[in-house]
C-alpha cells in the first residue's frame, strides 16, 4: 500500500445520513427530491439555465451529442490531450474528430488554432476547462458565433472556477457554453462516486434534453402536471442516477465552501514549496492564464523531458509516494491514430511525456507536501 496514494475520496460525514433518508422516504429511483434539490442549487448558485443529474459526464457528453443532432459527417472540434470521454459520444454519433494541439504555456486547448480547422462541415468546439483551468471562452464563443457553432463545455474538473472575461465579469465555467457536461467521480473536487450533470444554457435544448434524459418520453412533464398522459416522443436513453447518488452529492454540496477552500490551500501549498526550486531540475510548476481562477483541482507539474519524468515517477514510488501522468494523446492513441488527418500537435505530446501530477486530495498532510517537494527537488 502506498504511503501517500494519488487520490483519495473525501466524504463529509453527512453522505450515509442522507442515504438512509432516502431508504426511509420509499424512492429510491431518479428524478427525486435530492436530484431537485441538487440540479436547483447548481442553477441558482452558478447561474446555470437548466441542470440534470445523470450518471457520469461520459453520460451528459452523450446526451449532448444527441441534443445537438450529431450526424454522420458533421465535424467536431476538440484538444487532444483529453480524456477518452471528451470524444466517444461524439464518435457513437458518427461524428468526425478533428484535435486539437495544447496551448504551450498550459495543457488546455490552444485556441488561437481552432479557426483554422472548422470546415462547412463543423458542428460544434468541446472546450475542455483541463485542471479547472479555463478556456479563453471570449475567443472561443466569438469564434463559433461568427461560424455558427455550437459550444459545449467538458466542464468535467472544473466545478466552482470561473472565466473572467474581458469586460472583466467572472462568470461560473459550464455557464458560457450552449451546454456543459460536469463529473462527480470520485477523483474529481465534488463526488457523489460516479456521477455527472448536462447544463443547457441555451433554452432551445431545454425540452429535448428531458426528453432524451427520461429514456425518450415526455415523462417529466407528466410529472409536473403538464401533460395527462406520458409516452415515447424522441430517441433517449437512461441517463439519470438514482435517488442514492443524489443524495450523496447533496451532502458534499452543503459543504462545498470547505472543500474548495481546504483544496486551495493543499494548491497553495505545493506552490509555495515548489514553485521558486523546480528549476533546479529543469522542471516547471503550473501557469493559471489571467482570464482563468483556480479550483484547485490538482497540481501539476511540467519535467523538460520523458526521463526527468520517469525518474521523479520512480523516486516516489521508491518512497511509497504515488504520483501519476495525465492523458496519453488522443489523435496518437492505438484507436485513433489511423484515423487521425496526420497533423502533429507538438504541444500535446509534450503535455503527453512531461507532465506529472502529484497526490491531491482533502486531507493530504501539509508534512507530506513537504516531504513530495523534497524528494522531486532531489534534496532528500
Ligand atoms: C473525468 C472526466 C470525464 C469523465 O467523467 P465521468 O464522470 O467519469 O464520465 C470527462 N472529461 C474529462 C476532461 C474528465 O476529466
């Protein structure tokens, strides 16, 4: 077992109370009084349009790419250094993919390339917030008004960060695009153990995304009185978590304040005890763009090389210490490479072979980010 894991899920205490709540209350399956409670928190506190729960982001990313028609042989536009799930629910529409390389200052997709790559074809950018890190979302939207493009937000690690944009108002990341996919898996800041959300800013989508939410039939305006009677209206499928799901992410909800703050400072912490050594080892900490905050998802950091990596990698785990590398590129990845149009994204293959993450999570000892520190500046 190692020492200092890499993650390690944080439970407020208050989980297993609202669990047995539900147990009590008799319903057990979704669209209950947690998952409202849950979706209207979301919608009130980050200004979202309309939230619902469901079982994954994968899941919410799926039901975003029915809700935006996807066909075969529309295009979209998405990074390379991404997790699998940024792509496959727009690959099981029969989208085409078209990546993206990383910025050079920072893993996230570099914007300023996504111009040259929409087609007559394109359907749609997935801006990935990497790290909690906002995409310059000005440029972004800007860019698919003028083309008339749909914006979906892979919101998955970035819930409670901002984007301030250039008339200088922070606004919540998932609230810029016209839909947003956020995870609640246990590695990410807020957990219910798997889980997800779809945020649709743009009302037009509202009503489908019940719809396709509640297996393809008018069943949540049944609910609300809407309607005498329900039935099977649109294609859809089960995308929505139990009552037990909900109710756990309720409970780290109600104590969100504490854990972005605890979080901050284990960021806070790294920073100032890496930040002014890495360069010894010719490494680098993490750049946050003056558009973006900070959610303190994790903490990163950028080795010159594949073998300064690989030795940091070995040294810990040498001290029970496990730290982790991030996305292997997808343009380059066994499944896609054949497919893929044969640019190279230099950026993304560096972020690929140099960048470590180190152990994050609730609780994660102020002596033991010394000790991380130490080690990697090889002065232990
Ligand atoms: C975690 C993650 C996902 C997938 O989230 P799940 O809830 O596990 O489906 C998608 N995209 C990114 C960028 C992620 O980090």
């Amino acid at each position: 077992m190692d020492k200092i894991g890499f993650n390690k899920p944080y439970l407020t205490g208050n989980e297993i109370s609202y669990i047995n709540e539900v147990f009590i209350s008799g319903k057990l399956s979704g669209n209950g009084k947690f998952t409202r409670m849950c979706q209207d928190w979301f919608c009130y506190k980050y200004g979202f349009k309309k939230c619902l729960l469901t079982t994954s982001c994968t899941d919410a990313l799926e039901m975003a790419a029915i809700l935006i028609d996807i066909k075969p042989g529309d295009e979209i536009i998405l990074p390379s250094y991404t997790f699998v799930s940024t792509a496959n629910p727009f690959l099981l529409r029969g989208a085409k993919l078209v990546f993206v390389d990383s910025r050079e200052d920072h893993p996230g997709m570099d914007e300023s390339s996504i111009e040259s790559l929409i087609t007559s074809n394109t359907k749609a950018i997935v801006a990935v917030h990497y790290g909690g890190v906002a995409c310059d979302m000005d440029l972004i939207m800007d860019i698919a008004t003028r083309h008339q493009l749909l914006v979906i937000e892979d919101a998955a690690q970035a819930i409670d960060g901002y984007y301030i944009g250039n008339d200088g108002v922070m606004r919540a990341l998932g609230s810029i695009g016209h839909l947003a996919a956020f995870s609640f898996h246990e590695t990410k800041n807020i957990i219910s153990g798997e889980g997800g959300m779809l945020v649709i800013n743009d009302i037009r989508f509202v009503n489908r995304a019940e719809i396709i939410w509640e297996k393809g039939t008018n069943r949540s305006s049944f609910y609300r009185g809407e309607i005498d009677k329900y039935g099977w209206v649109d294609i859809g499928s089960s995308f929505l978590p139990s009552e037990i799901i909900a109710s756990i992410l309720w409970a780290q909800l109600e104590q969100i304040h504490d854990i972005q703050k605890t979080r901050m400072n284990i960021w806070s912490n790294y920073y100032k005890n890496l930040s002014n050594r890495l360069h010894k080892i010719y490494c680098r900490g993490p750049i946050i763009p003056h558009y973006s905050t900070n959610n303190a998802h994790m903490f990163y950091i950028v080795c010159n090389n594949i073998e300064t990596r690989t030795k940091i990698i070995e040294k810990l785990k040498m001290n029970n210490i496990n730290a982790v590398f991030h996305y292997l590129s997808l343009h380059s990845s066994p499944f896609f490479l054949d497919k893929h149009d044969g640019r190279i994204l230099v950026n993304s293959e560096f972020y690929s072979n140099c960048l470590l993450r180190l152990p994050f999570f609730y609780g994660l000892k102020n002596e033991d980010q010394l000790l991380i520190a130490n080690i990697i500046i090889n002065e232990i």
